[in-house]
C-alpha cells in the first residue's frame, strides 16, 4: 500500500460515521445511474470496489432477489458501517482490501461496480487489471466517476491536487478509455451528464478483451 493509499484510509475512517449524510444528495444523483447501468441479475457475482459504507449495496439488495455481493475498501471504520447496514444478509458480505491487490482469484466474478473512487486510486492502470483479472470471460465492468471534461471538475481536480493529499488525478473520458484499453478491456458504452452546477460525471461499461481480439488489436 503506497502512502496516499495510506492517507485514503486514514481519511475515510473519520469520515465514516458522517459520510452518508454529508454526501447524501450526491449520492442520490450517481448510484441510481450506475444502478440502472448496471442492472445486476440474480444468477451474477457482484464486486463492489471501494464500498465505502454499502451504499451501492444496500440499494442492490432492495432491488436484485438474492444478491451475491462482495464490496472491498481500504478503509476498516467505512466497513464497519458496512456491515451495520447488511450484516446477516445471506450472499453479501464486506472485505478490508486493497483495490489494487484483490484477494480474490481470477475470473471469479460476473461484475465489477466502481462508484465515485477512480480519482482517488494512485495507480489506476493496476485497479483496472486487477479487475479484468477477477472476472469472469464475458463479466463486465462499471465505472462512474467526475469528468474533467467539465470545467468545474477540472477547477476541482486542480484544487484537491494542492489541498487534498488523499486526491490523486480526476479523468476526462478519453482518458479513462485509454487506460481501459491499455488494461485489456473494450468499451462498450460511455455517457456523460452532470447535476447541479458543480458534478460532471461519466459512466462506462467495458468487458475484457478476448484473445481473439486481443491478437486482432
């Protein structure tokens, strides 16, 4: 674990018992979507990157009959409240983990979730590999994060880069792209869209690229 990734932690176990009434309408305008995106079947492995405090969980739960779902997060205080919310739910359970070195074996999930965390990752390019790695051929992946194609997430990435040691680098979608590609996945579908004055997002799905592509590529 890198130092920033050490700061992450640290950062989010105080913020843990607070988070979800802090960020409460932000998460309102960007689980949803990536929720919907998403729509996770009953018969599919789920693995939630950097959970936080469950609550892309907890409304899969609501939604999906018979979740199978394992969130990871850096952070031991944001899993604790993780499990506060779905301890005991049959299928669901929440691990202290490092996106970057999953402890999970390959092609073992059918969906990979990412909400709101890419720009904090240190190495992105390793958390996307680890990802193609644990799933399964045809699995797929989700990602939903800030856009620096907007302007307020560029004003805001240059700000938290100075202020924030636990921010590392918000992307534009070609960027995030290009390192999905690097990664070994092909994009299937992107979109962007923003609320209120200040949130540009993106939403991606990519699935890994299978050795036939890969040898055509």
């Amino acid at each position: 674990m890198t130092r920033q990734d050490q700061t992450v932690a640290a950062q989010y176990d105080v913020w843990a018992r607070v988070y979800d009434v802090l960020w409460r309408r932000y998460t309102e305008n960007t689980l949803p979507v990536l929720q919907a995106a998403a729509a996770v079947r009953s018969d599919e492995r789920v693995l939630d990157l950097a959970c936080g405090t469950g609550a892309l969980a907890r409304r899969l739960d609501g939604s999906v009959p018979d979740l199978q779902l394992v969130g990871v997060d850096l952070s031991a205080s944001m899993i604790d409240r993780a499990r506060q919310k779905l301890g005991g739910r049959p299928g669901i359970r929440f691990v202290e983990a490092d996106a970057h070195d999953l402890p999970f074996g390959r092609s073992t999930v059918d969906v990979v979730l990412c909400a709101n965390t890419f720009h904090y990752f240190s190495h992105p390019g390793t958390v996307l590999s680890e990802a193609r790695r644990v799933l399964r051929p045809g699995g797929r992946l989700l990602l939903l994060d800030w856009c620096r194609d907007f302007w307020t997430c560029r004003a805001m990435d240059a700000v938290l880069r100075r202020v924030d040691p636990a921010h590392h680098e918000c992307y534009t979608l070609d960027d995030l792209r290009g390192l999905l590609r690097t990664a070994g996945f092909d994009v299937r579908w992107d979109l962007r869209y923003r609320f209120d004055l200040i949130w540009g997002m993106m939403v991606v799905e990519a699935r890994p690229r299978t050795k036939h592509r890969e040898r055509d590529s």
